[in-house]
C-alpha cells in the first residue's frame, strides 16, 4: 500500500505582519528621523522607549541604549524592514519628500513591487514599497517571480497625486513584510515551513521568501553576508523581535503544538507567543492586536 505523507500544518492565511522592535543607540534621533524621513507619527513615549506609527497602527518599537553600536553586517538580525504604502502616488509622494531632504536612497523594482531602501542613523535597514495588484504578479506554479530591475522614476513621479506635498504616512500604511538576516538557509527552511506553516514562495542563492494567503513574501531570510553568523551581540543596536498577529487565539495555540510537537523551546502567556528561530531572532504572535 502507498503511504502518503500528511502536508505540514498550514498558518491561516489572513496572518499579517505587526511592528518591528529595534534597540537604537540614542532614542531621542531615531524618533526625529523617523517622523521626518518616513512621516511616522510618536504613539506612545516614556523613559527609553517609544511605538512609532501611522494613525493607530504601531509599525515600531524602539528601546534606546545610549552608546550601542550599529549590528555587524555578518551577524543574523535585521537586513530591513518594509513599510508598505497604499499606493504608487503615495510611493511617489514620498520619494519626492526624501528627495528634498536630501536623503539617498537605493531602488529596485521587483516586479511584484517598487521599492525604495535606506538606513536609519543605526543602520538598521528600511524599505518603503508599494505593491502592484496580484492581477499582474507572474507566478512558475507555486513560487512567485520576482527580480531586481531599474524603477520607472520619471513614471512613478508623474502618477497622478504623486505632485501632491507629503504630509505624513497615508491612513492604510502597514509592515508589508520583514527581511531577517539567518545563518543557514536550510535550517530556516525546517524552521518556518515545516514547524510554524509558511509557504515558500520564491528561492534565490541564499536567499529564501516565504508567506502566506498568496502574498510576494512576508518574511526574507538570507545569508549574503551572515551565513554560520552569531546573532548580533547583546548592547548592540539590533533586531529585538518582530510581532506576527494571528486571527484567533486558536491559532496561536495550535502554534505552540506544532512548537512543542517538534521539541523547540517557546514561551505562551496571555495569548502571546514568543519563539526564536534557528538564528536567534526573535518573532512574537499575538491573536487578532500586536
């Protein structure tokens, strides 16, 4: 008789990305230069943390630690986190915001999407994105195209509205996806499909994009630079977790089975999970609110 392997438990489709927690070296600059380089708005503030964001919606979490230094570029952690507009005249709002600053920014369209990329001054990496509708992303069965090709800037900034002042991040802004630098490629395969349900949706070299519901990627894992790397060390400014929001508190326990099923430590309390990956990174789900 066949056997016939039963597929990995799957995460619900409608997960979505949450705020990202960083360490910063002075807490004061990096709320600065958020609200003036990405229009985030200070909704929350005591001692040496903030939650930055737009409207209600956190997109970050910083803890000052006067005097950190920037996370080797070997070492696992943040590669960047992308902030994800509505649309391509708000994209072209704020590149024409970020040019009047004067702030350098690298660009890459992707085919699924148009981003821009910076860093902010602890070097933790930034993207801000717009998608192109799923109508025009080209899919080689289950893994999505995507490449890194020269932007349309002279379109993008002729998209009407796109002339319009930048006034702040446009209501519907959310944490489109995080980008992680890991250590082993394969290990972080085991690790977010088999154990925690995510799809793989596009392999590079060293390179890995899962997610879930059909999306380009939630989550990038690679290597380039930090391959058999530690976690970047403790005082550093770094990668503190990112926030994964669930539908149901339902799913959040059905994680932590798959969790404990597969012999990895975690922590559940309150309807929050928290686990680390194999490098170290730390991702936190919540049930229905970060």
């Amino acid at each position: 008789m066949t056997q016939f392997q039963t597929p990995p438990a799957r995460l619900p489709k409608t997960l979505s990305i949450g705020p990202v927690e960083l360490s910063v070296s002075d807490l004061q600059r990096s709320v600065a230069f958020y609200g003036q380089a990405l229009g985030m708005t200070v909704l929350e503030q005591s001692g040496n943390r903030a939650t930055l964001g737009q409207g209600t919606t956190p997109l970050l979490r910083l803890r000052g630690h006067p005097g950190a230094r920037p996370a080797p570029a070997s070492a696992t952690g943040l590669y960047h986190f992308a902030v994800l507009l509505p649309s391509r005249a708000d994209l072209g709002r704020w590149v024409r915001h970020v040019a009047a600053l004067g702030i350098r920014v690298g660009q890459s369209d992707h085919l699924v999407s148009e981003a821009f990329y910076l860093n902010d001054p602890d070097g933790h990496g930034i993207e801000v994105y717009r998608d192109r509708p799923r109508g025009e992303w080209r899919w080689n069965l289950d893994q999505v195209q995507m490449a890194s090709e020269p932007i349309d800037i002279p379109g993008l900034l002729a998209e009407p509205g796109a002339d319009q002042p930048f006034t702040g991040l446009p209501d519907g802004t959310v944490m489109g996806h995080v980008h992680l630098r890991v250590g082993d490629v394969a290990a972080s395969e085991r690790f977010y499909r088999t154990v925690l349900g995510f799809d793989v949706v596009a392999r590079w070299p060293g390179a890995l994009f899962v997610s879930v519901g059909g999306y380009h990627h939630h989550l990038g894992l690679n290597t380039w630079q930090s391959a058999g790397g530690p976690p970047a060390p403790e005082g550093s400014a770094r990668l503190e977790g990112v926030h994964l929001i669930l539908p149901a508190a339902a799913d959040v326990d059905a994680l932590a089975g798959r969790l404990q099923a597969a012999g990895l430590a975690f922590t559940q309390n309150a309807g929050r999970l928290d686990v680390d990956d194999p490098a170290g990174n730390r991702l936190t789900f919540t049930a229905g609110a970060a």
